[in-house]
C-alpha cells in the first residue's frame, strides 16, 4: 500500500464499526477477504428462508441460521464477566515512511476522564478479558429469547454469567480460557448434564449489564 492509501483510509474523521471494517479490510488485503468470505459470513438475514443460507458458510454466523425446530432442547449461553475486556481502539499513523514499518499504532497517549472506559488508546468494557459481555450473551439475551424469526420453535436459552472473584486464576477465575476450571460452571454443566433444567439451576443468573444493552439494538426479530 502507499503512503497516500494509508492516510485516506485513515483520515482523523473516520471511525470503522463492525460493519464498516470489512470494508477496510477488502480494501487492504483482497486477497485474504475472498478466501475469508469463501468460507465465513457476517452478515443479519433479511429472510431467513432464502435457500443461500443453506450453504455452510452462513452456519456459524447466528444472525443468520436459525436454531433447529427442537421446542424441547434448552440453550445455554455461558461465560465469564467482571473483566476489563478491549472492545475497540484509537490508532495514529506511525512517524516512520518505511516499508516494511507497521502502518499504524495504538495510540497510548489517548485517555478517557477519570471513570471513563478510554485508558491509553484502548476502550475497555465488561467481559472475560477476551470476550465483551455483548458478543457473549446477546443471542440468549435478546436475539434467541422466546419465539423469533431465530428461534421459531421457542427453544428455552438462559443466560448463565459467572463473576470474576479473586484470585485472579483457579477454580473461581472466570477469564476466557481459565473458566474451563471454574467450579461453578462446571457444577452447572454437570447438573445439565444429569437432567436438570435451566429452570432447575436457576434459570437466568445475570451480573453484567446485558439485558439493557441488548434491548438498545435495534433487530428484528
């Protein structure tokens, strides 16, 4: 890429969002998108029913599979929260013209006022360290609760969050890869797995603050 590219793409004025960002994406590395978008889409169904999404591309992608017509099987959406997790980030153009220099980089002198999320060019929100609360639980939340185009037989989803409590590592830490120790989801998972149901357990157990934000996106269900 020149110089010239890589200052329009990014010019002060311009914030990349989930959307906007694969845009810049094809842009810098075409190559790398076509294979990419081969196999992976991102994108929201308009019609579920459209025969496109039949191609496996679509299934990993929620927004745009639906769950199986299976009103009897539960869904449990897991994870850890009480975590500064990255969300997004401030960059500056590197001073230096060199090829083979990295373009851009965070930059650290950017910070919030006291309280804000804005701590040395990096947005901060709750999460498990690696995944905000929002990507974690919005489906169970929101998108797949009670009967919607995603989820058109009913299927029962929980949201079962687990708090970060110190120390930071062990049977109680909830970090992205560490809660695969965590007593109390394993304990969940095992009284699943003897036949318990969600209502069984408990039925939703929520920390974080995602009920509110997922009633602030706008999708249609």
């Amino acid at each position: 890429m020149s110089r010239e590219s890589i200052r329009k793409i990014g010019a002060a004025d311009k914030a990349y969002t989930a959307t906007t960002l694969f845009d810049l994406l094809r842009f810098v590395a075409p190559k790398m998108m076509n294979r990419a978008e081969a196999h992976f889409s991102h994108g929201i169904a308009d019609n579920l029913e459209d025969p496109k999404y039949n191609n496996y591309k679509y299934w990993s992608n929620p927004l745009e599979m639906k769950l199986p017509d299976a009103p009897n099987m539960e869904i449990y959406c897991s994870y850890g929260v009480g975590i500064p997790t990255e969300r997004s980030y401030v960059y500056k153009l590197s001073p230096s013209n060199k090829c083979k220099r990295i373009p851009y980089q965070i930059d650290t002198s950017v910070d919030g006022e006291d309280g804000s999320c804005l701590k040395r060019g990096v947005y901060f929100a709750d999460g498990d360290e690696s995944v905000p609360v929002l990507s974690a639980g919005f489906m169970c939340a929101k998108g797949w609760k009670g009967r919607t185009r995603f989820n058109p037989s009913g299927i029962n989803t929980y949201v079962r969050e687990y708090q970060s409590k110190p120390p930071t590592s062990g049977i109680k830490s909830t970090a992205h890869v560490d809660i695969m120790g965590n007593i109390a989801l394993i304990e969940d998972i095992l009284r699943v797995v003897a036949g318990a149901t969600g209502e069984d357990i408990g039925g939703d157990k929520i920390y974080s603050d995602i009920l509110r934000m997922s009633e602030r996106i706008n999708l249609r269900l």
